[in-house]
C-alpha cells in the first residue's frame, strides 16, 4: 500500500500538467478574436466622449465666458475641484480592425473668461465623418441598387385589364370588426 499514495500524487500532478496545457491553448486561441479560425465573434464600435473638430475649436476666441464656451464646444469630459480653470474633452474610438483613436483638448481659464485652448491636430468635421465612415480593411460595402442590366433581366409584371374591378384583384379577404358596437 505504500505505493498509492505515489500514484495518486502522480495522476493528481498530471491532471494539473494536463489542464495548465489545455487552458494555455485557449488562451492563445482568442489573441486573433477568432475561436477554432471558424467563428468571429460581433464587436462593437466603442466611442466615448466629446467629439470636438477644428471647425468647433475655430469659433471658440480667448476672453469668451464659460457659458459661451459650453454652448460651443458642449459639456466637457472632465472637471476637477482642485483645478477649477481648467476643463478636458477627451474623445476615444475603438472599432475592430482599426487603430484606436484618443484626442485629448484642453481648455483653460482665468476666472470666467477663456484664457486659452490647447488642442492637437484635430479634424475638419468632414474630416472626422470621412475617417468614421470608412468600413474596417478587408470588409466590402454591400451594393444597394441594381445596374441596367441587371433591372431589365428582371420579369415583367403582368398588367390588369383597365375595367377590372377591385373586387377582381387578387388579395386576402379583409373582414375588419366595426368601430363602434351596434346600437
């Protein structure tokens, strides 16, 4: 009997071995987002924060209130107690297949007048909407409208003789309940 506890030990220590190497392998499975090469699972775009473009930082002028600085830019991101004079819009996007973006703007205040705006290189709005608007590589748009030759290989539909009356049309019956019970 004392080589048991031996076996057991050794079955036991395997067993480990054996799922430390399984879920190893499943960890490595999901790095590409794929399980098995065969499924992709959805992901979501994931957009957090103000979208501010060049066009919104262009009507903003020092000496402005905070109002009128609210008004144009919108609520900011962030505001903190101990650096009351100072606001952060902060915009982050995160769609599969393409880098994330984070922009980060800055504005600063002296008392309740616009002092300054720190803003790195941002985007025309139109700029931004083209940036967005592109679907991730590797993914086609769908075609929405037929080509000409495609709308005339279809069927022509059969047209009705002019006195037809509607009851001929072919359709469902519609027995409809009256709208106000009988009196």
């Amino acid at each position: 009997m004392s080589g048991f506890p031996r076996t057991a030990r050794r079955a036991r220590g395997a067993a480990c071995s054996a799922i430390v190497v399984l879920a190893s392998g499943c960890a490595s499975m999901h790095t590409d987002g794929n399980f098995l090469g065969i499924l992709q699972p959805y992901r979501i775009d994931i957009v957090q924060g103000n979208v501010l473009t060049k066009d919104q930082i262009e009507r903003v002028r020092p000496g402005m209130s905070r109002v009128q600085v609210r008004d144009v830019l919108g609520s900011p991101l962030l505001t903190d107690l101990f650096h009351a004079d100072r606001w952060d819009y902060v915009f982050t996007i995160r769609r599969p297949g393409v880098e994330p973006v984070r922009r980060a703007v800055v504005v600063i205040f002296e008392g309740d007048r616009l002092l300054r705006v720190d803003a790195p290189d941002l985007p025309t709005e139109r700029e931004f909407v083209a940036q967005i608007g592109r679907p991730p590589s590797g993914r086609e748009l769908p075609v929405l409208e037929l080509t000409e030759e495609q709308r005339k290989a279809l069927p022509v539909p059969a047209k009705l003789a002019p006195d037809a009356a509607p009851e001929s049309i072919p359709g469902p019956a519609r027995n409809y309940p009256p709208l106000e019970p009988p009196r």
